[in-house]
C-alpha cells in the first residue's frame, strides 16, 4: 500500500460518473508572489482522489457530523470573524451575483 501524506488548499472540481467520483486536488502556486493582491490565485495541480460513490456519500456523511460538532462550529465562527473564510451572508452576497 502507498500511503501518501500531502497538503492540499482545497478540491478544485468533482466530477461523477457511473459510481464513481473523482476529485481533483490543488494547492496555491508558490510561483505566485504572496504580494499579487489584485490578481487571482494561482493553483497547482495534485492529483485526484477516485472513489466509489458509496465512499463518498460515506464521506459526507462523515463531514456532516463534524459540521456540527461545537468545537468546529467555534473554530468556524473564529475563522469568520477573523476573515480567514467567508461567512454565510457573504457566500449568498456572491452566489446572487
């Protein structure tokens, strides 16, 4: 077995097809300089989790559960608060654009 630990930023797409899910990894380029604020994020391709659908769902399942944990629902708002990710009226705010 190749157990492989690695760091991503976020999943850049999800893709479904005939039971099976593939999510495509990427982190934030260091070829971009930590200054480039008026220019979006650059991303670097990983890889790609491939999974059965029922390990997905399974997933979610598992997501789902720690969403509502209050350790990770603090951890959520301290986030907010500070900027570091959007809060629910701002992702509204842009979905409606």
């Amino acid at each position: 077995m190749n157990n492989k630990n690695m760091f991503v930023d976020t999943i850049s797409a999800i893709n479904v097809n005939n039971g099976i899910v593939k999510m495509n990894l990427v982190a934030q380029s260091s070829e971009q300089p930590i200054t480039d604020d008026n220019n979006p994020p650059k991303f670097d391709d990983l890889g790609q989790i491939t999974m059965p659908l029922n390990g997905f769902l399974y997933m979610l399942s598992v997501i789902e559960g720690l969403m509502k944990d209050d350790k990770m629902k603090d951890m959520i708002q301290r986030f907010q608060t500070a900027g570091i990710i959007p809060t629910e009226q701002e992702i509204k705010k842009a979905q409606d654009k």
